[in-house]
C-alpha cells in the first residue's frame, strides 16, 4: 500500500518537472521580444532580419512537432524528453555566446528543433501517466496554468534580464533548468512507448510532413515584408500545400504512418485541433499588440511592461485550476465554450485602448478578462485534444495540438498584422498606431468567435461520468 501511494506521489512530482519544461519552451517564444532593441544593436541585426530571432525558434517549433511526437511513441517518451532537454540548452549556451546575427538565429532553429522534440513527450509522459478522469484533468489544468502563463512571464523575466545582466542571459538561464531537468527526468519518469508498434518509420511522410508546415509557417512569418502578393509568398504557400498533399497521399498507403488518420475518430480530437488553431490565432494579438502599445504609446519600460503582464499571468494560473475542476464536473465542451467566449469579450474590450489610455483604464480589465477566458480555453481543449486516445498514439495527438496551436499562432500574426499595417502606415502618429492597434484586437475577437462557433459545432458533448471516472495506471516498459 505504501508502495502504491509513493507512487502516485512521484507522479505529482514528475508532473511538476514535465511542467517545468514545458514553462521554458513557452517562455523562450517571448522571453527575447524586450531584449530585441539590445541584441539588434548588440550583434548588428538590420530591420528585416531582427524578427528572425523570434521566427527561427516558431518555424522550427512548429515545423517539427508532429515528428517530435511520433519519434516518442517509437522510441520512448522520457529518452526523447531528455534529449530534447539536452539539445534546448546546448543550444541557448550557444545562443548566448553568438558574436554575429547569422549565429544567433541558427541557434535560435536548433532551440525550436529541442523544444519540438521535448514538448510532445511531455504532454504525452502526462497523459499515459494520468489516464481519463478527474486525476487527468487535475493534471493538465497544472499543465495549462504554467504553459498558458508562460508567454506573460517571458516578456517580465526577459526586461528584467535584459536591463540587469544583458541580453545574453535571457537565453543561458535555459541553461541549467535543461541540464538539471534532463539529471532528474530518470528518477522520476518511467520508460513509455508504444510496444506494439511496427518498427517501422515512415521517412517520406515524415519529410513530407516537416517540410509542408515548415514552409507554410515561413510563408506566413515573413508574408508582411515579403508582401501577400509576392513570389516567394504565393509560391512558399504553393510548396507547402503540394508537401501537405503529398503527406496525406503518402500516409494513406503507409503501413506505418507518422500521423494515422483514424485518429482523427477518436473523440474530439479533430475539433479540439480547429480550436486549438483558433486559440493560438486569437490570443496572439493580446500578447504582442499589447507589448507595443504599452512601450510606444505609454512609453514604459521594459521592466515595466513585464511588469503589467503580472495580473495576466497570475489569472491564467487561477483559471486554469478552476478549469480543470469545472471539466471535471460538466464535462470540456461548456467550460470551452465559456472560454472562448470570455476571450472574445476580452479582446473586444481592448479595441477601446487611447491614446491617452492608461493602465487601470485600457489594460488591467481587459487582461484579466481575457485571461480567465485563456484559462477557461487552453485546458479543455488540451484535454479534449489527447481524450479517448489509446497509449501507442498519445505522442501524435499531442503533437497535434502543439501544432495546431503554434501554426495558429504564426496564421493569426500574419492576417492580424496585414490588416493593422495599411492603417498604420510607414510613419505612423500616436493616434494611427493606436488606431491599427484596435483593428487588430477587432480581428483578434474575430477569430476567437469563430473558435466559440467551431467549439459549439465541431467539439462533441462530452459525458460527465467519463470525466469523473479515473483511469488505470499506465503501463510501463523497460528500456
């Protein structure tokens, strides 16, 4: 008996090491947005190429998640976490250490390529180590408390950094959270994988796959210098799209298929992804159009602006806890519709922003708001999105919400941006900045209420008692 319960404690503690990762993959998508200005001087970026520090780490992210997630179904969950670990903080130490732009961004690609192998072992550790239930729920309401607040604390920790021991520290203090995480990962996480498998892997669906989303997401990032009517836009867009059906074609005739379609059947897993993108498109515009109107039309600090993300972040936390809760009793489809509901309104709220606005009047409400309604959003849609799925493709489905969230991240940048920029213009007032700042908080709100609809036609009612109900303890493998 005491065996039993040390057990299920140990669990608890792996999840809070799973989570740990989990917070600096997230953190590092923002943690470099207020260090920006210092390493475009620092390392002599020019204009066009300083946004490749942020798009490096997305492109390669989100490009490789699926692949991630099969490789740890195949060859075992905690051996790809921990060299996912290993690879993220070798490539911030080198990071830190970069003496030119081209250096930099190249460690930045192999960060998002660590991050895209550890992140989907990690949620898939949590969802074979918690089965469906209320213990499952508990769990990942943890797991969406910390990632959901991650990007918040990116943007303090990161001024904070940047303005008391430099630029380069925003990327080394990945350093020994890695290192240690990957020391501590075999005393508390077990060996899983899919034993049943084939030992198969299907190389050109993988090829096919990686290439296909990574060209997408490039078309995407660099669509607003390279212009939406461009050649190598509209041709990119081209190239991914023949990849994508080259994937689909691939994966239909593969005895072993890097994502098996049938999944797709499996509960609410198809319409957990369509939210999952309209999440990460919707929420993009409170992150980032929010960062540029408190430092160019308030005029904070870094410090400072990290500083107001605080209440943020502190209510994802809460939320995402009650989340958890409330999945539990009523099921993810209402607490995910609430959700997305709250984060519209939220967003609607920010179009009110002045130019003589201020903190209590044009941010804190808001924030908050929109906050509960990230909570509210990110954790039944996880939970949703690996539900009902079997042990051997747990690494696919949550490489799959990863993906979807990440590539709507990068799709919802790149419209909220085409839309804000004509009102903005090449040499923009206090008032026209605002003002294309409130265009893209419209569209924001746009997107988070098609994901309400999405929610409320394409996620499927799920039974109270199924989420009530605990699961059976994962079955482990030795080595």
């Amino acid at each position: 008996m005491t065996d039993v319960v040390e057990a299920r404690d140990r669990r608890w503690v792996a999840l809070i090491l799973l989570c740990v990762a989990q917070f600096v993959v997230v953190l590092d998508a923002s943690i470099v947005n207020v260090a920006l200005p210092t390493i475009g001087e620092a390392l002599g970026f020019s204009e066009h190429s300083l946004p490749w520090v942020l798009n490096a780490y997305v492109l390669t992210f989100g490009g490789f998640l699926l692949l991630g997630g099969r490789l740890a179904d195949l060859l075992g969950r905690r051996r790809l976490f921990m060299g996912g670990l290993i690879l993220f903080a070798l490539a911030s130490l080198a990071g830190g250490f970069a003496n030119s732009s081209g250096e930099l961004i190249a460690a930045r690609a192999v960060q998002g390529l660590g991050a895209a192998i550890l992140s989907p072992a990690a949620l898939s550790i949590v969802a074979v180590t918690f089965k469906d239930g209320a213990e499952r729920n508990k769990a990942l309401g943890v797991w969406g408390a910390v990632a959901g607040s991650g990007g918040a604390a990116g943007v303090l920790l990161g001024g904070v950094l940047t303005e008391s021991l430099g630029w380069e520290w925003v990327l080394w203090v990945n350093v020994p959270i890695g290192i240690l995480a990957a020391v501590i990962a075999p005393t508390l996480i077990a060996e899983t994988r899919a034993e049943t498998e084939t030992r198969h892997f299907d190389v050109p669906g993988a090829v096919t796959i990686t290439l296909g989303i990574s060209a997408l997401v490039f078309a995407l990032l660099d669509a607003e210098s390279a212009g939406w009517g461009s050649f190598q836009t509209i041709g990119t867009i081209v190239g991914a799209l023949i990849f994508l059906a080259g994937f689909v074609a691939i994966e239909r005739h593969s005895r072993a298929p890097l994502v098996p379609f049938s999944i797709f059947r499996v509960g609410t897993v198809a319409g957990a992804n369509v939210v999952g993108i309209l999440v990460g498109a919707s929420l993009i515009s409170m992150f980032y159009f929010i960062s540029l109107y408190m430092q160019q039309i308030l005029g904070y600090s870094p410090i400072k602006a990290g500083l107001s993300y605080l209440p943020l972040a502190v209510t994802i936390i809460v939320a995402a806890t009650i989340a958890s809760s409330l999945v539990t009793r009523f099921g993810f489809k209402p607490v995910l519709a609430v959700g997305m509901a709250l984060v519209t309104l939220g967003l609607l709220w920010f179009t009110r922003i002045d130019v003589h606005g201020g903190f209590l009047a044009d941010i804190l409400g808001p924030s908050i708001l929109a906050a509960i309604g990230l909570g509210f959003s990110f954790v039944p849609v996880t939970i949703a999105a690996v539900s009902g799925v079997e042990d051997r493709e747990e690494g696919v489905a949550s490489g799959l919400i990863n993906t979807s969230q990440q590539v709507g991240g990068a799709l919802g940048l790149a419209i909220l941006a085409a839309i804000a920029n004509p009102v903005i213009g090449a040499s923009p007032s206090p008032r026209t900045l605002v003002e294309g700042f409130r265009i893209a908080f419209a569209g924001g709100a746009a997107l988070a209420a098609l994901g309400l609809v999405a929610t409320l036609l394409l996620v499927r009612t799920s039974a109270r008692g199924s989420h009530a109900a605990l699961g059976e303890e994962a079955v482990v493998v030795a080595d």
